[in-house]
C-alpha cells in the first residue's frame, strides 16, 4: 500500500494583518527594526524561505481586488483597523518570493472577475516560466461590493447568482486550458541555419466563441514548464465542491471541527470519482491557524495574548465584507440567534458560507447562542479547543 504523506502550505494574505487583526501591533513585531516593514520584499522573501527550509509544499496568498465597505456602508473601519488593507497585488509578491527559492510552490488567489481570462492565462505562464515550474493558481468566483465598483462592473454581473458565477467560470476555465495548450511542447526549435525560432505549425488559434467569452488567440507565450498552473479551489457549496471536484488538484477548506473536516473530505472524493477522476489525485488541506510553544500553557498563553488585541469591530467589519451585509446594524453583543438578515433568511448567508459543515447543525446548534462580536472568529477560524 503507498505510503501517504502529509501536504503542508503557507496560507497568508499580503496585506498588513495577513488573516488577524492583530498582527500590525504584536508587541513582538512593533520591536523588530523600524516595526514591523510588511511594504518591503525582504519580510515576505524571508517568509518564503523560511517555509522552504521547513519543507512546505507551498505558499499560498488569498487575496481581494478592494476595501470592505459593507459594515456602516463605509471603507473607513477597514481602514481604521488594517482589516485586509492595505493589500498588496500577489503575482508581484510572488515574483520576488520565487527569486529568492528554488522549490516551494508559489500559489495565489485570482478572482475571475477581475482579468479576462487572455489576461489572467498570460500573467500565470509567464510566473511559471520565470519559476520554472512553480506557480498554483487558486480559482475564486466571489468578490465583495467595493472590488466590483473597483473593476466597473454592472449590476447585472455583481448580482450573478451562484449557479450563474460558476456556469461562467468553467467557460473561463475553458478559455484558459484553450490557451495554455494552443504552443505544442516542442513548438520553439530554434533552427538558426533555417532561420526558425519557432514552429509556426505547432501554434495554434483558440477560436473561441461562447456564452460569457469570445477569444481567438493563440496566447503570446510559448508553453510554460507545467502546462499549466496547479489548480486550486477553496469551493464550500455543493456547485462550489462539484467544480473543484472536476478542476483542482488541491481544495483549500475551512472547517470547524474534525468531524466536519471528515464530511468535507468524503463529499469531495466522491464528487471526483463523479467527475471520472482518481480520488487520490485530489488533495484536500485543511486550514489551522496554530499557536506553538514549548508547553501548553506557554501556547496558550500566546494565544491569549493575540486574540486580546484582536478589535471585535475589525472582525466584524471583514464579516460583513464576506456576508454582503451590514453588521453594524446589531449590537456586538447581540446574539446569531436573533439576527434578522433582509433578503438572506436570517442565517442564510452563513448557511451559505458553511453548507459542506453537517448540514451546518455545527453553527445552528450549537453557535446560535453566540454574540456577533465571536462570529467572525467561530466561522473563518479553527476553533481553538479548550481540553
């Protein structure tokens, strides 16, 4: 039987907070020399290097086009707070991060509303090149209000239904794959004596002609070390599961408890069997975020220190980025239960968020007690087990 092994990756964002609230003002970075320089390559070079030396498959950036400006219909909380701003462009950070490695996997977030996919199929064979070999790209539909007013788009495309934003993202992921291939691997001959660079035979148009996209091609970029990028997916709902399923080789999955993680991996290997696809070739990682000490204790005591200088209105305000909805329109300390949510069915949205999570009995059991401020921190979180 083949050995299994265990897959580990980096999961950051590139603003200055990366996935806490906390980070910018930990007493242990507000020491280092001149604070903490989150807008200089060398603190995220390092990161990457450190999580090589570790042996980490990979490091991997989520990432959003925008400030959330849904909480008290403003950006200035986000603001106030560093809630995932500022946020830095992650192919650019990537680029320097591999200069300085030679084998971790470089992976990042692109929304597919943000490129045409000509674009986006450009950009990600050019990193793979420059890396030789190297680059993931996690595959995301969603986007927040503030990043479709970003891009210009109409209200037709921000209130796409969900169906609607994956029906279009596997066309774009047609047009990409299109692209990708459209140089056969040994199309560049250079043939000096015959005066030929490339095979002009083996470069070929796409000539695509579809519901949401028209590209002719062929992509400007002969074919990239992998063919194309390492397909991740962070797919939550049943369309979202049935996508990854059939496209990713890694699923990228937050969930609170070992039991739901164990749902969560059985709904995606059958929907891959499903999709005619060996089950081992999709690999699941599941996020933690882990205090480490020499003892317990001293985690735990690392722990606390963190989550008190975690303000409960900059968690709040990036939920409701998530949520597309106002939570400043209730109490922080006002409890999931009682929240009635225009349009969304109460807790429809965090059904939404959380559908692959037991049917989430998980948050309407046993969270409905819990106030607003702890419901940024129970749903986007591991929970952090008390004994």
């Amino acid at each position: 039987m083949k050995k299994k092994k265990m897959h580990l990756l980096q999961y950051m964002m590139p603003p200055v907070t990366h996935h806490s609230s906390a980070t910018w003002k930990h007493p242990r970075n507000m020491t280092m020399t001149n604070a903490f320089q989150w807008n200089r390559p060398e603190i995220w070079q390092e990161i990457a290097q450190i999580a090589e030396r570790g042996k980490l498959d990979a490091v991997f950036f989520a990432d959003t086009e925008g400030i959330y400006s849904e909480y008290e219909n403003s950006y200035k909380s986000a603001v106030r707070y560093a809630s995932q701003v500022p946020c830095y462009e992650p192919s650019v950070l990537m680029a320097f991060m591999g200069a300085v490695t030679k084998h971790i996997g470089l992976t990042m977030t692109f929304s597919v509303a943000g490129y045409p996919p000509y674009i986006l199929a450009r950009k990600l064979a050019t990193l793979d090149h420059l890396s030789r070999g190297r680059v993931g790209w996690n595959v995301v539909t969603a986007f927040h209000k503030n990043a479709s007013e970003n891009l210009g788009l109409s209200v037709e495309q921000y209130h796409l239904s969900h169906d609607q934003r994956y029906d279009r993202l596997e066309e774009y992921m047609e047009v990409c794959y299109k692209l990708w291939d459209s140089w056969e691997p040994d199309a560049i001959v250079m043939d000096a004596e015959n005066n030929i660079f490339a095979d002009p035979e083996k470069v070929h148009p796409i000539n695509h002609e579809g519901k949401w996209f028209k590209c002719k091609g062929p992509l400007n970029i002969d074919r990239s070390p992998q063919g194309r990028p390492v397909i991740l997916q962070a797919g939550q709902s049943s369309r979202g599961i049935q996508f990854a399923a059939k496209h990713a080789e890694l699923i990228f999955t937050l969930q609170p408890d070992r039991e739901a993680m164990k749902v969560y991996y059985n709904r995606l290997k059958e929907g891959a069997v499903k999709a005619g696809r060996d089950p081992d070739d999709v690999r699941v990682c599941f996020g933690l975020q882990v205090f480490v000490g020499e003892t317990e204790k001293i985690a735990r005591a690392k722990a606390a220190l963190h989550n008190s200088l975690v303000p409960a209105e900059a968690g709040v305000t990036i939920l409701s980025g998530h949520l597309g909805y106002d939570l400043s329109k209730h109490g922080l300390d006002e409890l999931i239960a009682d929240l009635k949510v225009p349009g969304i069915q109460g807790l429809g949205a965090i059904r939404m968020m959380s559908e692959s999570v037991l049917d989430c009995k998980y948050l309407l059991e046993k969270q409905r007690k819990l106030p607003v401020r702890k419901l940024h921190s129970t749903i986007l979180s591991f929970l952090l087990k008390q004994g």
